[in-house]
C-alpha cells in the first residue's frame, strides 16, 4: 500500500462536528410528529415554521403553464438560464421594487437565485474564513450556522459561538440590537425582523450604515418580509437609506411575499460601488455565481415576473392583508390573554413573552400537549429568546383564530 | 471613530482575487459577440456550450403544468418543499437509476438539488481547506473553480494551481488518468467525460474504486451523461462497483437526459457507509442542505418524476439517440475531413485534435472566422487540453450537418 500502510487523517470539514445536533425546524418536526404519533385523533394547528398556506397568485400559475407550453416547442425552448437571471425579471424588480421608491439600482446589480437562504448563506464566501461576523440575538439560524459551517464562528460552547459578536435584542431596547463595540466584518440585519416581527426606523438604519461606511464593515440586509410593511417611518429597501450603496447587500424573495415557498425565487442586490480591500464585492458574487450554480428555472422566473403584473400586484397585496390581519389576531388574542405580545404589524411574525419562569421549549411542548398548537420556541433562535415564543400569520384565517381561542381559554384570565 | 481612527483591513475572501479573470463560457461568448456585430450578417452555429437545443418532453410539460395547477389551489398548494426532494422523486430515482442495475440505493441517500454544478461545486463544503484535490486534465473547470474560490487549491502560476494534482488524460494512455503518486483527500472524476468524450472501462474504474478504499480518499464521481453510454463494457453509476459504497459520491442530472438545462433538477448519491475520521458524509451533507437551501420548485420535481413514465422514457430515449446521431455526425466528418477526434460513442462530445502547430484558442478563432462554427477551445479545460478541441452534439441535425460540412469544405483534403 501507499502511505506508509495506513490510512491517513481524513481531512474533513471539522466544523460540522462543533455543530450542535439538529437544526431548530427539524427538532420541532421530530417532537410534532412524536405527539401526533401519541394523539392520532389531535387538531394540531401549525404556526410554527414559517411556511405560507395561501395558493400562488393566479397570474403566476397561468405565467408557469405558459413557460412550460413553451419550454416544450423547439422555437421557445430555452435551455441554460443566464447565471444571474433573465432580463426580463431583473428589469422588473429594478422597476418595481427599485425605481418605484426612488432607489438607484442597476438591473445587472440584481442577481435572481433560488432563495434568500441561499443566497444568506452562501454570501460568507465573499469573506476570509477569520472574518467576524455579528448577528442579532435572537436570529435566524441560517446566518450563524452558515458560518459555522465555514469555520467563521470558532468553536460552541454554552449555546453561543466563540467567535461571532452577538447583539442582544432585548424588550428594553425596543428589540433593535446596539452598535457593535468591537471590530466587525460582516453584519446581519433582518428587518422587518425574523423572528422578532420588529421594524427598524429609518433613522436608526441610518446609524448602521453609517457605522458601516465608517469601519468598513459590510450588511448583509435580509429583508425577505419588505412586503408586510404598513407604517411609513421604516424603509423596505436598505438602499433608501444614503450611503448604503457602499457598505450593503440585500436579499429579497418571493416567498413570502407572493407564496413561492415552493416555487423557489429570490433575488440578492450588491452594489457596484460595494468594495472592500479594493476588490468589487460585486465581481467576486458574479464569479461565485457564474463558477457554482447555473441560474434558476425559466419557468419560475417567469412566475415571479407575473408578481409585478397588474393582477399579479392585486392578488399579492390580498395575500399579504390576509396574513397581516392573522397577525392582528394573533397578537390582540396574546394581550387579551395576557401575554405580553410584540411585532405582527409590520411583519408576519408575533413575538410573545412566556410566561414567568416558563422556558421557551418547555412553552413549546405545553402549547403542543395543552392546545395542539405548535410555535417555535425563542430559545431556538438564541440565547436572548429564551422565555420567548413566536407565532407566524401564515395559517388560514379559521385555524388562527381556533389557535388563539384555545390559548385564550386555556391561558386567559 | 472606533478602531484607532482608521478602517481595518478588510476581511474579503482573497481567493478570488487569484483567479484567472474569466471563466471560460463567458470569454467564449465575447469572441461571439464580437464576431456576430462584425459580421452581422454571419450564420454563426454554436456546437460550443453543452447545452441542449431538443424541446422538453411532452409527458414533462404536462407534469409541470398540473403541477402549477395544483400549487394555484389551496386544497393542493404546496409550501417549502421537503429539504432533500420529494419522497415520490427520490423513490422514482431509486427504482429507475439504481434497482433496475441491481444497485441498492436507499431512497435516502439521494439528495434532489438544483443542478449537478451546485452539488459538484458545493460538496467541498464536506472537506477541510487544506484537502488536496485530484483532478483530470483537462477537466470541467467547475471541479477547480470552486475549490479554488475556498481555497484548496493553492495559488494559480503558470496555467495551474499550486495545490491541486492534476492527472493528464493523453492520446497515449487513451484519455485515462493513472492513479495519483501523492496523497490525495478528493478525487474528481467524470465519466462519460466532459470535455474529452470517453468512458470508463469497468475494470479501470474498479481500480479507483480500491485506491479510494486503500487511501482514504473520497471519489466525487460525477456521472451526468451516462444517459448516453451505448456500450457494455462502462458503468452507468459508480455504485455498480464492488466497494463504491464506501468511498465515493456520485452526482446526476436531468439536464442532458431529459433536457432540463433550462429546468434545473439534478440530484446527488451520498450512502450512509460513507465514513471518513468517523464522520457519515452523508450526514455533513443532510445538515450542509438543511442548512444552506430550502429544495427544489415542486413544479420541478414533477417535472422530473415524468422523466420516468412510460411516455418520458420513450422520449427521452429519442432525444439521446438524436444526439449520438449527431455525435457521429461530427466524429465521422472530422475524422473524414482528416482530423484526429476521440468520443461520441458513449457521449455527448467529440474531441478533436488541432492541425499541427495551432493552438486551440488559434483554432477557435479560424473556426469562427472561417467556418462560422463555434467549438470549445481544450486549453479552456486545462494545459493538457492545447492543442486539443470540444464540439458538442445538442445542435439541431440540420446545424450540425451544416457545421460538418463546412469544416470539411475548408479542411477537408
């Protein structure tokens, strides 16, 4: 044999071994199915995982039947997508999405993908491996397990990561998380807020990227609910905000504001004027693009264009006053139960106070035994969310308000 | 300010930054492009890109379009799809793929994606930075690529990266690769191979499959053409191998059996007994997607289910022979017109030989210039591949037949 006879180290990606076990919507999955498995005959109504249950807009369907009419005509077929998107797309969501609010931004500075979770977390690779990165605590998993993955995040220890700067979001601060007081490379925002259901004002915005601009630092902008926004003091794209064109990528999607959870379409904006040590964070995504995926079905693409028709533009702002009137009820139900309750008004999330001296999943598996209805524990989205809970709006009308009324009789005073 | 008054150095990926500037599509289609505006009367036929040009089956389109029906309605409507494909895609997968060869896949090991150039690219995510990565050469510049943009293969001076064992394919040993000399982590191979056409005899790749076992290595076999094998004496999957199971990944695509390339539904074969330093590489990639992604379009997936009814195996069947027909076409015209040209028995492409002394960029500018025919320079695969020439069979009969006897007017003797 080769090398000395035996087998040499395997050189593996040792970070998945730092990895706690299970991701969070996994685990609430495991413990869902469990109880189903016990109580066969249970109601168990979902407003855990963030998953849309309204049917796609009728103008998508009618475009995705259209483009698959098409795909299969020798003179329409299309075969390899362009790496970054279709014209025809990336000049709509310029139009509409840019445009339409007096933002700057270039069609070819928009870049169609297959998600914004994708796109989330494979943005790190723009950065060295001993980049820092900060988050908001509670977060969305995504972005710190991404980075684990990649070995930004050092080692776990005690439910935190070593090497990433977590920025508390706590009631006393309005959940909006403070400016960093170390050096940070990579910082993400997520607003309207996964899980909090907060809005950043547009003046506290302001402050971010300004300290981005002034460090060098660079956001990572999630803003996946823009959508759900109501109020007027807070931006749906961070490139309303001066300056943010040198310091920030954006990520949009289509699945939540028009139902393409399963359908799979998103979009992530970088700036030409974004450069860092020189180098065009916009060239490097390109060539991560163009080296490693081959852009997204036309079919799809053609879908999320019909978003931006006439009808389609109707049929979505129905979707999402539906779901923000869920939210209403959901958090009016909270309060007249008792519960604090914050979020669901500018966002599809409701973010609850469990009660005193209640865990987060020990709420869980209350909820779950008590009322047969499934939320997402704060605790699974950082140490900060523990003694919280999050409901989403994205249930039928009927089984939120038979969610809310369980929880009204059981926990109403 | 923070940090001492001045902006820090920033944290970038600096692999990018070592990368040749171009990847090698894209500099193809600007010589194209600014060949069509010079000549913009030029009948330019593209047997370049391996992409397909045969419309979409018609069992698929009519998949896709009850899909989008069904997704239209909320009795039927389906959210996020399941992270690693739909149970009726991966049992589909199973049954056809595998137990029709007598190979016993589990319908859990197969991971459904967007495309075998995400998974093949992506996968390195399973290995450590400083992983040593064998490939052939030439190969598809994918493979080098991405492992380049994470660092593993060194730096790039003179045509080639410092850390990567390149393994020359050459006209004497049959445009076969020897078993590396030095250590290797990963092992890149593609069979039937693109660029150079062959396939792999049964006995030669048992070979690998031993050395793998012996050394520890992990094969990343990437079998996206096998659809087009036409002789007995190659594998369609390496787990037709005897101990496969053990030391290699295998990736699968739609895109040239069924002509999905503009679809994008692929997939990628991890078994459970895939264990490196005690680690399942199955499991680093379950968490790598359920992490990183959110599945593939429900539309597509049923679009590929209809790939394995009776109608889409007909059809398939028929694109596949259109093709080799092509192939053929083009071997025997080159051949014909006094050029040496390997493949396209068992592939998609044919690799042809320069004239003496030209070099292959050289010979895609005289092909273009003066047979309007654009083929895939080899040097654009790897050093080996000067001197050397890709066409690619997806053109129309009539294009390809046009292209051949173009070729043969000017070279022909």
């Amino acid at each position: 044999m080769i090398f000395g006879g035996k087998i040499s180290v395997a050189k593996i990606n040792e970070n998945f071994v730092k990895m706690p076990a299970s991701y969070l919507f996994a685990e609430i999955g495991r413990r869902v199915s469990e109880y189903e498995k016990n109580n066969p005959s249970a109601d168990v109504i979902r407003l855990g995982i963030g998953d849309v249950t309204l049917p796609l807009p009728a103008a998508c369907v009618e475009a995705m039947k259209k483009a698959a009419d098409e795909m299969g005509r020798a003179e329409t077929f299309r075969g390899y997508p362009p790496d970054y998107g279709y014209d025809f797309l990336r000049e709509a969501i310029k139009k509409h999405d840019y445009e339409a609010r007096g933002v700057q931004i270039e069609a070819d500075e928009i870049f169609v993908s297959d998600g914004a979770k994708s796109d989330s977390s494979s943005i790190g690779e723009l950065f060295s491996d001993d980049a820092v990165l900060a988050v908001c605590d509670p977060v969305y998993p995504v972005y710190v397990d991404s980075n684990a993955i990649a070995g930004r995040a050092g080692d776990y220890e005690g439910g935190k990561w070593s090497r990433i700067v977590y920025m508390p979001c706590r009631r006393e601060n309005g959940f909006l998380p403070e400016l960093p007081a170390v050096h940070v490379d990579m910082i993400y925002l997520c607003f309207p807020n996964n899980p909090l259901g907060v809005s950043i004002p547009k003046r506290e915005l302001q402050k971010w990227v300004d300290f981005a601009n002034d460090t060098g630092a660079v956001i990572l902008y999630d803003s996946a609910y823009e959508s759900f926004i109501t109020e007027d003091d807070t931006v749906h794209s961070i490139f309303e905000i001066k300056g943010a064109e040198t310091c920030a990528i954006e990520f949009r999607s289509f699945s939540k504001t028009a139902g393409f959870t399963g359908v799979r379409c998103a979009y992530t904006v970088i700036p030409k004027s974004l450069v860092r040590g020189g180098v065009s964070l916009h060239k490097m995504w390109s060539r991560r693009q163009s080296t490693k995926m081959n852009g997204v079905s036309y079919v799809t693409q053609r879908a999320a264009e019909a978003v931006y028709s006439e009808a389609g533009q109707r049929e979505v702002k129905a979707h999402v006053e539906y779901y923000l009137e869920n939210a209403r009820i959901i958090r009016e139900g909270l309060l007249s139960a008792g519960f604090e309750a914050y979020g669901g008004v500018n966002s599809p999330y409701v973010w609850m106070k469990t009660p005193d001296g209640v865990g987060s999943w020990e709420f869980f598996d209350a909820l779950l035994e008590g009322c047969a209805v499934v939320g997402t524990p704060g605790a699974g989205f950082g140490a900060e969310g523990e003694g919280y809970f999050r409901l989403t709006s994205f249930g039928s009308r009927e089984n939120t308000k038979r969610a809310l009324s369980r929880i009204v009789d059981k926990y109403g005073r």
